[in-house]
C-alpha cells in the first residue's frame, strides 16, 4: 500500500504533546497570514468603498492627483465642457478636503474628509444620503458617516434619539442633517458630505471655480469607451478622463505601490509562512529521528524509499489540515474584534481562506520535502 495514512497518524499521535506543539505553531502562522493579508484587502476595500459606490461612468482629476487624500483641484468650466459630447447626461462637480471635527462630548478635534457636491445631484448609492439630501440645501447642515470611528462621539446615537447635533468644522458651526454609512479607511478615520456652498463656509479658502473630482454620467446605451475616447481628444492634458472602475484602480494602486503599507503587509505574511515552515520542519525532523530505527527497519524488509517519503509527506498534510482548522476560526474572531475596534471592512473571504490553506499546504509539504533528507539516509545496517 502506498498511502499508510494509519502509519503517518499513529507515528504523529504518539507523542501528543509534540502534536499539539505543532498545531498551535502551524494555527499561529495561519493566523498571522489571515490578519496580514485581511489588513491589507481591508485597506484597499475601505480606500476604495467611495469610488465604488459612485453614480457615475466617466470620471475627471487633475494629472496631479495621487489619491483620494491627495486631491489636486482643476478648473471646473473643464467638467461643463463635456457636456457638449455626444452620450452626456449628466453631470457632478464634486469637492473633497479635510476638517477638524469637534467631538461634541469631548470637545476634542479630529481630522475628517469632507465630501462636497451640489445638493440636488444623485452622487451615490449608499444608505441614508437620499433620504437627508435636502438638509444639505440649507446652510450649515452636514450629513455624518455613522461608520466612522467613535472618536467623532455618539453622532449617531444621539441623531436617532431625535437631539440636535450642533459641533464645529474648522471652527464653523455645523448642524448634522442626516447620517449616512461610508466607513473610515487608512486615509480617513471619518467623512460628513455637504453641499458645495457650504464647503465654501467651512473652508473659505476653496473656491467654486475649481473642483477635485468630475463626475460623468451617460444616457442609456452609450458605449463609455468611444465616450471616453473623444472627451480625452476634446480636453486639454490637464485633466485626466477615467472610467469608473480605473478611478478605483487608481486608488488602489496608490495604497499597493505608492506606500509602504501594501508592502508591509505582504512581508508580515511572508513572515508567517517561514515561520511556519520552521514549526513543522522541526517537529517532523524530530518525529523522523525518532523512528529512524524503524524506517531502517522497513528498508531491510523490503520497503523502498518512495513508501518512507510517502509517510513524512502525509504527516505533513495531517499537520496542515489540522493546524489550518482551529487558525481559520480564531482568524474570524479576530477579523469581527477588529472591525469592531478599527470600522474597517475586514472579513473572511472564500478566496482569502483558500489562499492560506493552499499556502498551508504548501508550507507543511516544503517542510516535509527538507525532513525527507533524514528518511533517506536511514540504512538498514543502523539496527544491527
């Protein structure tokens, strides 16, 4: 019989404390490679949870922009002109810029994106901002993202117990109008949207006649690329015309090869896979020292080599689906303790999960494949 699957059990349960050793080192490098790779999806979904959610199909920023917290303003007449293409429907000048938000329980102040456009415009598909976007036509009134992190108070909480919300923005008086749910992300810890006059309030340095972003959307039927095409021939190469999925790529791209984050993540999750190639490697090594005498043993009755290698390989895949169960459980835990803790959108996924068990796999076979090296040196004249 090839497959000894009883073999590799019982030499692996044997010494049970040395297994349990092995299942907590291999469940540690589980979730050492789910929270590094969980943090680092969750920057990308929460960098681009906005661009996602955008009522739009072509999409305007200056050259000059790196990211959604780097925004370089452009003349607004560029978004009017546009209109004249063929295929336009409609369009949205949208301003962006950070605020100090006074935590009106604390009074302590905290940066936050604001989010501007004119009040009558359908921006975005999110929950809540249709039904509080006429707040925004009066003066002062801002909408607050209930899912930005709790530092900004109980917005949220007093909102729905019927209170007047009033806090300052950069030293102007603001009443919250509505909430809405957007979520904080590595560049933002919270978002309020407003209208564009009252941007010019809170931040009287802007002005009207420049704008962060534009807005495109299209009648039914038209074809975005031809659409995209002769808008990028019509204006000047001081804008840049994206669809509505690039504009997400070209947030991500900045958080993936632009910072030290993407970078760090992928490292951490290295990290874990070495370290737990190390775990198994050692305890198979030690499990295969042990039983040298009866590896020699079944070499001198007949076994080849190939049926001892088998074994070590199967105790290597015990180990991983063994490590990998009680690791892709506590990582859910984790994710659901800091999502609480942090508003980031981390979560299990199927594709992430496979991804660890297959570099699960991976890593207890490597480990198996550097053991084997003992297996083959047993020599049946060792018992003797």
């Amino acid at each position: 019989m090839i497959f000894a699957i009883p073999l590799a059990w019982l030499q692996l349960s044997r010494e049970r404390m040395r297994l349990l050793v092995a299942l907590a080192g291999i469940s540690f490098a589980v979730i050492l490679m789910m929270i590094q790779l969980g943090f680092r999806d969750a920057l990308f979904d929460a960098s681009t949870t906005m661009h996602i959610n955008l009522n739009t199909d072509i999409v305007l920023i200056s050259p000059q922009s790196t990211s959604l917290i780097a925004m370089k303003n452009f003349a607004r007449r560029r978004l009017y002109q546009t209109l004249a293409m063929p295929g336009v429907e409609s369009i949205t000048p949208m301003s962006l810029g950070f605020g100090n938000w006074i935590n009106p329980e604390t009074r302590k102040p905290r940066q936050l994106l604001i989010i501007a456009y004119p009040p009558d415009a359908d921006v975005f598909s999110l929950p809540g901002i249709k039904e509080y976007q006429n707040r925004m036509k009066e003066e002062n009134v801002v909408l607050f993202d209930e899912a930005s992190r709790p530092e900004f108070g109980p917005i949220a909480e007093w909102f729905r117990e019927g209170r007047t919300v009033s806090t300052e923005v950069s030293d102007r008086k603001v009443t919250v109008g509505g909430i809405f749910r957007l979520g904080a992300s590595f560049g933002a810890d919270g978002n309020i949207i407003t209208s564009d006059l009252n941007l010019m309030r809170i931040l009287p340095e802007r002005s009207l006649s420049l704008i962060d972003v534009g807005l495109i959307k299209l009648k039914p039927g038209t074809d975005v690329s031809q659409t995209l095409q002769a808008i990028r021939k019509a204006l000047p190469g001081d804008v840049n015309v994206l669809t509505k999925s690039s504009f997400a790529d070209f947030e991500r791209f900045y958080w993936q090869s632009s910072t030290a984050i993407g970078f760090i993540f992928s490292l951490g999750s290295a990290m874990g896979f070495i370290v737990g190639i190390v775990i198994v490697y050692q305890i198979l090594y030690t499990d295969v020292s042990d039983h040298l005498a009866e590896y020699a043993t079944l070499k001198a009755m007949g076994y080849r080599s190939y049926f001892l290698i088998s074994v070590v390989l199967q105790e290597s895949l015990i180990l991983a689906a063994l490590g990998y169960l009680p690791g892709f459980f506590l990582s859910i835990g984790l994710y659901r303790l800091t999502k609480n803790a942090t508003s980031l959108p981390i979560g299990m996924t199927v594709d992430r999960g496979i991804t660890v068990f297959i570099l699960t796999v991976i890593m207890c076979v490597v480990s198996g494949a550097i053991a084997m090296r003992k297996v083959q040196a047993a020599d049946p004249a060792d018992i003797f």
